[in-house]
C-alpha cells in the first residue's frame, strides 16, 4: 500500500531550501563581518577634554568708562560663561559672545582647572603680604556693553563658587558691573567678611540695597550663588533655597557704561580681590 505520509509537496521543499540557503547566507556573512572593538569607547567620549592651565594676561589695568550717554538693554538678555573651551581659545559665553580678557597686576593670573567634566577660573590666593599694594591681583573683565544694563526690568544674575575659609577676607566681589559710589547705579554679587557669607548688591546713582544670606559658603565645597531682582524685591539664593530679601523700588535703574567683571572691582589697590573658584557665571535680563 502507497504511503501517502512520505509524500511531501514539492513547493515546502522549495521553500525550505531557500530558507536553509538564507540562514548559512546570514551566518556566512556575520562570520565575515569584524565585531566591534570591546574597548570601544561611546559617542560623548570621542570629543576632546578642553585644556586646562594658566590664561595670558592680556593688560594689567582696567578699562573705565568714558563720560557720555548709557543705553539700557532693548530686549530679553541670555549671558551664561562656563570656561569650557580651554586656555586655547578665547573666553566668551556660551553663545559666542560677550568676550572677557584676563587682567592682572603684580604677577597675578587666572588659571582654567578641571571641575567636573569642564573646567573652572581659579584666582590667586588670599595675599598675606604686609603691603596690600604689592599682591598679586587678577580679574576678569569685559568690554562696554551697554545691552548689559537691566534699568528697572526683572533681572537675575550669579554664578557657582568654591572658597576655602582661609580664601575670605573683607571684600571679595564675585561678578559686577558698575560701582555703588559716585553716582554710577551697579549690581554686585560678593562674599565678604570672614563668616563667609554671600550677598547680592544693586545700586542706583543715590542708594544701596543690599541683602546677606545667614550661610557660611566657605568651606571647600562647591555652592550655586544667584542674585534675583522683582520689580520690587532683591532675593540671596543659596544652592537652590531662597535666603533672605530685601524691598526694592520699583523705580531703581542700574545703568552704566563699565563693563561685566569677575573677580575684582578692577586690577588696582583695594580692588576686593576674589580668591578661590569660579564657575557657571550668569545674568539674564527679562
């Protein structure tokens, strides 16, 4: 008797064959494919880790502004400085803008150090010499740019810092722009005196106000700063937790024509020189 389970159609055959043919063609053709390195290294990593060191002096004396009129800034303002592109390279916002240049007296300089997976502006140490006109002093400063200037209009301004306590002393301004003497209005964001504590200042041509967070940020670990003025406040904030707030008048226009400066009031005497680090330096207008 004919068995008909022995039969099998010639078309699964067919198929089966070309499917048979398909698998050693997929496994002829992985064998001859290189694997990947196993070290290989992922996407991010492939970009080159800017370069620290020491940031040439590019003068020793401050630019003060000439006599004449000051705009304000006609739009919403961005400037943000992360000092991540290297000592190779100039230092401008993360835009491409604003540029600062270094400045330094008595052999002063600014260096680029590793922070995190970028790199921080590092000021020279607290000067104990005897004659305050001799230590070494180095800022940052930028040119006249009057699009700075907020007027009354909200405005928020900081920067991320790290001090050591012996890095403190009566006067070390953070970020600046403008003085809050000789009628010339500024805003201001310092650490002074010795318990280490951060305050934010803006002036106008005829007042100051001011407002201090109750907070030791000189320890040795790094600490988020930020400035915040309302149309009728000025708010410390201190890694993320608002600290202390003062009224401010509506009315109050900082306007000037110095420019942006970190670190220092300037390169002279009596400059309030910032010893200790600096970081993620901002100020946004809105």
């Amino acid at each position: 008797m004919f068995d008909y389970r022995r039969l099998v159609p010639i078309g699964a055959v067919a198929v089966a064959l070309v499917f048979a043919a398909g698998v050693v063609g997929v496994v002829a053709f992985a064998r001859d494919e290189p694997a990947p390195p196993a070290t290989a290294a992922p996407a991010f990593a492939i970009r080159p880790a800017p370069t620290p060191g020491v940031l040439p002096n590019s003068g020793t004396l401050s630019v003060h502004a000439k006599p004449g009129p000051v705009a304000l800034a006609q739009s919403a303002v961005s400037v943000r400085y992360t000092f991540d592109r290297g000592v190779d390279k100039p230092i401008t916002d993360n835009a491409g803008r604003h540029p600062l240049r270094p400045l330094g007296q008595n052999g002063g300089k600014l260096s680029l150090v590793p922070q995190g997976l970028g790199l921080a502006v590092d000021y020279p140490a607290r000067c104990e010499m005897a004659s305050e006109r001799k230590c070494p002093r180095a800022i940052l400063e930028g040119l006249r740019d009057d699009a700075l200037n907020p007027g009354t209009r909200p405005m928020k301004y900081g920067a991320s810092i790290r001090m050591a306590p012996s890095d403190l002393s009566d006067g070390a301004n953070v970020l600046q722009k403008g003085y809050s003497v000789g009628r010339v209005s500024q805003f201001k964001l310092q650490v002074d005196h010795r318990q280490g504590r951060p305050s934010c200042v803006i002036a106008s041509r005829a007042r100051i106000h001011r407002v201090e967070a109750m907070v030791d940020v000189a320890d040795g670990a790094w600490h988020s700063l930020t400035c915040s003025r309302t149309r009728t406040g000025l708010f410390i904030i201190v890694d993320g937790a608002q600290r202390a707030a003062v009224r401010v008048p509506p009315t109050l226009s900082i306007a000037n024509a110095e420019p942006l400066r970190v670190g220092g009031k300037g390169t002279n005497k009596g400059n309030d020189q910032y010893a200790g680090q600096i970081d993620n330096v901002f100020l946004t207008i809105d």
